[in-house]
C-alpha cells in the first residue's frame, strides 16, 4: 500500500513538472462573415475564440476599407497580420491571414466572392 502511494506521488510529480498544452492552438466557431463570402477557418493561439473573432472582423473591415479586392496594410486590434491568396475562379478567391502579437496569434481562412 505504501509502495503505490509512492508510486502515484511520483507520477503526479511528474506531471506537474510536464510542459503545459495549454496554450496549443485553439479552433474556433466561425463568424458569420460579413460580406459576400465566408469564415472558412478561425484558429487562436495564446488568446481567446472571442478575440479572434473580433480580430478576423477587423481584419476584413481593414482588408475591405479600399474595395472588395482590398489589402490591409495597417495592424488591427494590435495584431499585424500576413496574408496570402489565390483566385479559385473570376471574382472569387480565397484567402488565409495569420495575425500576431506577441506570442498570440490569430489565423483566419475565408473564401470570398467580388
């Protein structure tokens, strides 16, 4: 009996001393989106569903600012964000952004129709 005491303080021991997941990446519920198109992916690192659904909303306010074929170039919300995309098909195209700051990051997929 004592021997298995031992035994499971050594393994809670151990564990505790484990690196923590976390702070793994998060997917999340997507938004609704609010052009013509849709969310096709939301995933938070370090930070909250919630801020990265403020931060994926910001984004494509910043993104839509000059047209519907829009960049952002500024930070939103604090987060910078890099973005890469492909046309699927004339006056469609999808896209994927990875915000960052810091150490949280927010990565958003969306299709998106002209």
């Amino acid at each position: 009996m004592i021997r298995r005491c031992a035994t499971l303080l050594m393994l809670l021991g151990l564990l505790a001393v484990l690196p923590s997941t976390a702070h793994a990446a998060t997917k999340c519920t997507v938004p609704d989106y609010p052009g013509n198109g849709e969310y096709t992916s939301l995933k938070v690192t370090k930070t909250t569903c919630a801020e990265g659904v403020k931060v994926a909303k910001a984004f494509y306010t910043c993104r839509t600012k000059h047209g519907p074929l829009g960049r952002c170039v500024s930070k939103v919300r604090g987060y910078a964000c890099n973005e890469q995309r492909s046309m699927t098909t004339p006056g469609e195209f999808t896209g994927k952004a990875t915000c960052s700051k810091g150490k949280r990051k927010v990565a958003i997929g969306y299709h998106q129709t002209t």
